[in-house]
C-alpha cells in the first residue's frame, strides 16, 4: 500500500526563505510616487518596519528565518503533501496528482507563514499595535493569531460583503485577540468618503487597504505607533510563503517524482509564488530533471491577468500607497455581489506581473461555478472541504488531468490547497441550492477603470512605457 501522505520531520522546516527577485528574467519596475511621476517608495518607509522594507528590496537569494518565527512554525510545519489517489480514480486519469496541503495551520490557511515573520519583525522593533485589511478573513485571522504570538494588538478591516457571509471569521479574529471592523468603516476619512457616496456598498479590499493604511499613518499623530502588514502582493509576503514550496521538492524527493505541471489560485498571488518559486530556481539554476510548467488560475469575476493592464495603479481604493507595477483591474474595482468564490483583489504580485510578461508562468481564468463543480468532485473523493479559492486551482487541474485521458500521459501534476473551506458555507450552500451563477467581468469597465487612471496621471502612459513596455524587448 503506497502512502497517502508525504510527511517531514520538524527538523526539517525550511532555515531559509527564498527570494525570486535576483533570478527573475529583468529587475522588476520600481514604483513611482503619484506626486511625481518618478520612482520612490512613497509612504512605505512610514508604515513598516525596516527589517520587512529590507527583505522587501532585498537581492540576497536566500534569507535567514529567525528561529522564534520557526519555533511558531513547529505548531502546524512542516505541511503535509498528498497524493490525492481517490480524485485520479474519480476522474479515471493516468496522471498524477498531488497537492501541498496548507489547512493546517491555526488560521486554516496558508496565510500564517507571512504572519508570523510579520508580527516577529514589528514586535522587535517596538511596536505594540499593527493594522490589517482582510478579504475572505484568512488573512486577518492570521494576523491575529500572529499578533496574538507575540504580544501585539491587532486592528482588522474586513471588506464587508464577507463580514457579512462569514460572521464567525470575525469570532475566530476576536478569540486570538483582534479586533475586526467592517470595512468601509467611520473610523477613517477612506472609509466615511465611500460610505457618503454609497451607504450601502459592499466593500473591496482596495477600499480595506486604504482603511488600514490610514489607520497605521494617523496612529503617529496619538504617540502609539501602529505599523501596516500585508497579506500578499508584495515579494516579502511571497518570499515568507516559500516555505511551503522548499517542504514540497524535499517530499517528491521522498517519493523520488518532480512535478511536470504546478497550478495554483492567484488573489494577489502569494500562495502559488510560495508553492512555485523553489521550482523556478531549480529551472534557473539547471537542477531541474524536467521542464516544469507553471499555472496560475484566477476568476473571471476578478481576472486582472488575463483582462486587465499591465501599467503603473495603486494597491489601495484611497489611492494612499505609491503606484505598484502590475497587472489591473483599476484600484476602484468593486467585486460583483453574486462573487462568492474569494481571490477578488484589483491586482497582483509585481514578480507575477514580470513572469507572466516573459512567459514563464501561463495564466487561466475560470468562473464559479466550474470552481465549484470540481470542489465537489474533490470532497467527494479525497474528503477535503477544499477553500473556495483554492477551487479555482482544483478546476484547472481535473481540466489537465483530463486531458491525460485523451492523450495516455502520465504526467505529474501538483498544486495548492492554500487551506479548508470550514468558513465558507455560505458560499457552499448557494452552490449547491443552485443559486451560484457564474460571473465575468465586462471588459468595458476595465477600459473604463484605465482612462480615469489615465486621467488621474497624464503621464502614466510614458512612465509604463519607460519602465515596463521598455522591459519587454
């Protein structure tokens, strides 16, 4: 009988983080100040601390995790992998299927590997409180456990639509110590300018952000310093995830396979870049036995790869944080109410933006409804309730492993399961009352969301042009 699980010692948790940035195909863009049109960091160095904003720009490829982050680690790493035996046989594949499952941590989801160094760092630098934004909840709740670990007050704000499907994410924010506030809120300017020109909106995480970065920039004015943290985007949050992917190679090493095929969900894309990343520097560095493909898998109801812009945008509604290069559907995106299925922020990683220029990673956009669909399959048979968000990667894989059948391959394929759905009944239960409709975000609004962002900064175009288009030849 083989094995079901692939398990590592504690022993074996990773001693070092690994940053994509020194191998990537050209140095990533730099951001710009929106008050000159010029690269600078803005208020970056405002509202973290200095050991995040150093891994942030760091080129080292390899970066020391501390050992009191990896004694936290210890409660729920090393992951297990899977090979998931019983949806192969459901879906009659010759293929090969494994999965990094990341359900259980504290938090249920993968989002405590960044917490954790993140709370780390801001407590050995003095600071008490730190501010938050959260979308589906898995963020904030592991920032608040995070929090919890090392003596810090947490301040959460919870994009609205999923305050209200998931009441009990709040509870598990207030049983680690947090505090969650529905955003937008009154406590900030951000929050009272949305809710004067819509009483009844349901939120976004670009409006969520700017809450939380407000919170964090006015905190100076009360002599507590409070400091931001981020849940993805940026590459210290990417790096921190690549934990689980350096676990993973040394558990296929174990079952002596490498995966042919890697597929992962993207919000703003840090669980597939943690799972990801320590195969690309195999590719990079010529280790690598096979010629791994990599897939990202987003919404249609959210899909700023596929139908978005590659240009300079802020990562917050309140238009605070400088402008980001990547991949947008415009900071003013507002998720679509029937959108139930997670990973609805307007952009994306800038290393995902860079990758999927190049042609390193491929990009797939798939409705809720398929989603779903093969979340069942997947429950069914390997009796996981599966995220809603990590839906998206399971939908793409049974398409790959489907195709096996067609043409007699037997390929590897691997991906994230970034953590369970336990919160997400809401979502479930519109799914299988028939009520989940599938969704696509008109194109027309893209376009829309870029001529004002255009006319916001007439000089956007030519800085795109300098510091992005220029990268492509």
């Amino acid at each position: 009988m083989h094995d079901k699980k692939i398990l590592l010692k504690e022993t074996e948790i990773p001693k070092q983080w690994y940053n994509i940035v020194p191998d990537l195909p050209h140095p990533l863009p730099p951001f710009i100040e929106k008050e000159t049109g010029k690269p600078g960091v803005g208020i970056v160095p405002k509202i973290f601390p200095k050991a995040i904003i150093g891994q942030e720009i760091s080129q080292e490829r390899w970066i020391d995790i501390p050992d009191e982050v990896r004694e936290i680690y210890k409660i729920w790493r090393p992951s297990p992998l899977y090979r998931a035996y019983r949806l192969e046989k459901a879906l009659k594949t010759p293929a090969k299927i494994y999965y990094k499952y990341e359900g259980t941590s504290p938090a249920g989801s993968h989002k405590t590997n960044s917490s954790v160094p993140q709370a780390y760092y801001n407590m050995k630098e003095g600071i008490t409180r730190v501010t938050t934004e959260t979308g589906a909840g898995q963020w904030g709740s592991a920032l608040s456990f995070a929090a919890g670990v090392f003596g810090l007050e947490a301040t959460v704000y919870m994009v609205r639509a999923s305050f209200d499907q998931k009441p009990y994410r709040k509870t598990m924010m207030n049983a680690f110590g947090a505090e969650c506030v529905a955003s937008p809120s009154n406590r900030t300017a951000a929050g009272r300018k949305i809710l004067a020109e819509d009483p009844d909106t349901k939120g976004s995480l670009g409006i969520a952000i700017g809450e939380a970065v407000e919170d964090s920039l006015e905190s100076e004015k009360t002599g507590k310093k409070a400091n931001y943290t981020i849940g993805s985007v940026f590459n210290h949050v990417c790096m921190h995830q690549t934990v689980a992917g350096i676990e993973t190679q040394k558990q296929f090493a174990m079952v002596e396979d490498y995966p042919d095929a890697i597929y992962g969900c993207i919000g703003g894309g840090s669980s597939f870049s943690g799972l990801f990343w320590p195969f690309y520097h195999d590719k990079t560095s010529k280790k690598a036995p096979k010629e791994t493909q990599f897939f990202a898998v987003e919404p249609t109801a959210c899909p700023k790869v596929t139908r978005g812009y590659y240009t300079y945008d802020h990562g917050d509604t309140a238009k605070l944080t400088p402008l980001v290069p990547m991949h947008t559907l415009g900071h003013d995106f507002m998720p679509a109410p029937i959108h139930a299925g997670g990973l609805r922020y307007h952009g994306i990683a800038p290393t995902i933006s860079v990758l999927a220029q190049e042609k390193q990673i491929s990009t797939i956009a798939v409705n809720q409804v398929d989603a779903f669909d093969s979340a069942k399959i997947f429950i069914r048979s390997e009796g996981i309730i599966p995220a809603p968000e990590a839906a998206h990667a399971i939908k793409a894989v049974c398409d790959d492993a489907r195709k096996c059948i067609e043409t007699n391959t037997q390929k590897t394929i691997l991906f994230a399961l970034t953590g369970h759905g336990f919160f997400d009944m809401t979502a479930y239960d519109e799914y299988f009352s028939g009520k989940l409709q599938p969704y696509e975000y008109p194109v027309e609004k893209v376009a829309e969301s870029m001529d004002k962002l255009r006319k916001l900064y007439p000089w956007l175009n030519d800085v795109t042009k300098q510091y992005i288009t220029s990268c492509k030849q």
